[in-house]
C-alpha cells in the first residue's frame, strides 16, 4: 500500500510500474486494465488515484538527455518524470531560466503541468503555460507529440492524466537572471485592498500570507529580478503606508523554522534559488496537511478578501497559514485562468473531518464569485458542477474518449469526472 505525499489518501493501485524504456512503459499500457500516472505524490485528493496500475516515468530513459536545451529557440525538452528542482540548475548552467516557479520546486513536471500548478506574478502564467510542446503514449501503445499552434494541444497541456502517460514536456526558456526577496510585515488590511494593483505589482512575484482572522496581513513576499550577478543594496520594492520590512528571514507558517525557506532580507541569487518559497535540499514540511486552493477572476480579489475575512473565525482554527497570489491568463482548455486570475490558497491542519466541515463554507462565499478549485487539492464541489465552468469541458471529454477510448486511463475523480 502506497501512501501521496501528505499521508491522507492511501492509494488503491495493486501494482506500481516503473518501466525504464518506451517499450516497457508500452507493455504496462497493453496488459493493464486500468492505468494512472504518478508523479511526486503531491495531489492531496483522489486525482491520480486507479485500482489497477500506477506508473511512474521518473527512470524512464528514451535515448535522448534528460534535459535537452535547443540552442537556437531555447526550448528545453525534458523527461517528464523529472521534477523542477531537478532540471532548474542544469538549465542555470546552460545560462537558461523558467519564469516561474512553484513554492516546491520537489513537484514532477508532467503531474505539475497536468494539474495547472503556478507559482505567483501579475504577468507570469502557471506553469502549464510555458509548455510549448507534449510527448505521450496513449494505451494503444502508441507515442503523439503535441505542439502550440494545434487546437488539441490547449485541450491536453491540463490533461489531468486523462489521455496519456506524458514522457516528454517541452518548456520556453530565457535568458538567466537573478531574484532578490524581500519580506514585508504587518500589511494593513485596507493598504492591502485600496492599492492591491500596486502591491502584487511592485515584483515579478508576490504572495500574501494569513491567518484572516489577523489584524493585519501577517507577510508579504516580494521576488523582484535584478540583473545576474547584482550585489545587495538597501532598495525596497515598494512604499507603503504601515509596511515594515523583516529583519530576519520569516517562513510562512507562524512558529516555524525559516531554515528550509529559500533566502530573504534582499539577497540576490540564482532565479532557481529563490522563485520556489523552499529549498529543494529541505523537506519544507513534515506533510502532516491538507492543502485547498480557490482560483478567480482577478477583478473580484476585493469581494474575495472581504468575504474570506469574515469567515476568519470559522477558518483559522483550521488552518496553518493561507497565501494570496496572481495569475495571468492563458488559453488551456482546463486551466482555471481563463483571465487574470487570483488564487487563495489554504494549507491546513491534518484533520480531514474538521476541514471538511469548513469546505462548504468557504465555498458558499467563493464560487459564486467565479471561482474554481485546484484540481489537485481537496474540496467539496460537486465535480459536475465544476465541469461546468469550463466552456470547452466538452472538447476535453471528447479528446480523452479519441485518445483512450476504452477508458484505461480513468480512476478517482477523474473517472466520476467524465462519466
């Protein structure tokens, strides 16, 4: 029995696979009769979840590099079992970059992207949205590469695991730079909401962390890109009535020890050592926690917070901390930022009734507000209900029935998902 990563959910596969070639990975798909993907474990519901077979591609060698930078485009194709951490330094060393990262960087590519995982920016997409390219095998054992440009490539970057096993993902790269973080405290609630535009742009990233049952909002963490190789100077991001700037590097959760946060106080350093909020030599958590995230339209973050603010006594016994974060827009079939977005993102205690109890709540006040949950965290939406805000959800049900027709990939949710 195999465990995700948060020891909430105890999977029902009765077999884990993990071919090393194309060929072994085809021989898992012919003589499975129910198949999933698994990546690094950290989905915190039943997404990934079969009674057959799970397969995971992190050994999967296909005779190419692991991490493959073309030269003249700058698109790094890796081998999609990989996780970021594990491809960010290599792609330092080739004097290359991502845009974004998320605030793990021990995350899988493929389980990340298919998942709409994201990091933070008012400019910057998830990390769905620099994928350029896609190779997967489907459960006729045969490979299909996708690239941007075709209609069915929006429809399977967010694929929820739903048409293939991913083996390849093919990212935009730039230039490297480096970041510097700064952290600000005890942000007035009403700075925060008069002039949210100018603190979720004064860097290229921007979280807000709290309790919402605080005066105040407890951090906020701004990574601004300095040129590669600045020195550190006494600049700040931003000017703000009530803002006082860290003297002394802070984690998320309040009591916590900030060792395994990446480093603060304006430090410049690589992009891969600061745009993720944990080192990837650290084990951020003990992964004793639930996790939820809420995405929306950007122009209603406001009523959001509001609402999110009166429900503080009802949330934060639950809770260990929250984030508040920006998202652009892109066109992916089943990424949840059809427009600027905003996400609220919970991370809660390990106490599955309680939180399930506070679900709906939280709920009442945010979907009506557009909101769509991560596909990858717990909540209590009827699953029909959030298909339906989706426009293309149809597109996508008819896509997963072109590339696995007889149904092989489907299990948890997602299985109750399709129908």
């Amino acid at each position: 029995m195999h465990r995700n990563w948060a020891g909430n959910l105890t999977y029902s596969a009765r077999e884990v696979a993990r071919p090393t070639t194309l060929d072994e990975l085809a021989d898992v798909l012919a003589r499975a009769d129910r198949v999933r993907a698994l990546g690094s474990r950290h989905s915190f519901n039943d997404i990934a979840d079969t009674t057959g077979v799970h397969v995971q591609v992190d050994g999967l060698d296909d005779g190419r590099p692991a991490v493959d930078v073309d030269p003249g485009t700058g698109v790094v194709s890796v081998a999609a079992g990989l996780r970021y951490g594990d491809i960010m330094r290599t792609l330092h060393l080739q004097g290359r970059a991502l845009a974004t990262m998320a605030s793990l960087p021990h995350i899988s590519v493929a389980g990340a992207v298919a998942t709409a995982t994201h990091g933070s920016g008012d400019a910057t997409k998830s990390l769905a949205g620099a994928v350029v390219g896609l190779e997967l095998m489907t459960p006729d054992g045969r490979q299909h590469r996708l690239v941007r440009g075709e209609d069915e490539f929006a429809g399977a970057v967010v694929s929820l695991g739903a048409l293939g096993v991913v083996t390849r993902v093919e990212l935009e790269t730039e230039p490297t730079y480096d970041v510097r973080q700064d952290v600000a405290l005890d942000l007035p609630w009403d700075v925060l909401l008069e002039r949210f535009d100018d603190v979720t742009g004064a860097a290229s990233s921007v979280s807000v962390f709290t309790g919402w049952d605080e005066p105040a909002a407890r951090q906020v963490w701004f990574k601004s890109r300095v040129p590669a190789g600045a020195a550190a100077d006494d600049g700040r991001p931003v000017s703000l009535p009530g803002l006082r700037w860290a003297t002394e590097p802070q984690h998320p959760v309040p009591g916590m020890d900030p060792v395994a946060c990446t480093e603060q106080l304006g430090v410049p350093g690589p992009w891969h050592d600061r745009l993720s909020h944990f080192k990837l030599e650290f084990t951020p958590s003990s992964g004793a926690e639930l996790q939820s995230e809420y995405l929306l339209p950007r122009r209603n973050a406001a009523t959001a917070i509001a609402a999110l603010r009166s429900l503080g006594p009802v949330v934060a016994p639950q809770l260990q901390t929250s984030e508040i974060r920006t998202i652009a827009a892109d066109d992916l079939w089943l990424s949840p930022f059809a427009e600027d977005s905003v996400g609220f993102h919970f991370t809660w205690l390990p106490h599955d009734a309680d939180v399930a109890a506070v679900l709906p709540r939280l709920e009442e006040a945010l979907l009506p507000l557009g909101a769509r949950p991560h596909w990858g965290k717990i909540f209590a939406a009827d699953l029909r209900d959030v298909a339906a805000t989706y426009p293309r959800f149809g597109d996508f049900r008819a896509l997963a029935g072109k590339l696995d027709p007889a149904g092989k990939l489907r299990g948890g949710y997602v299985e109750r998902l399709l129908g």
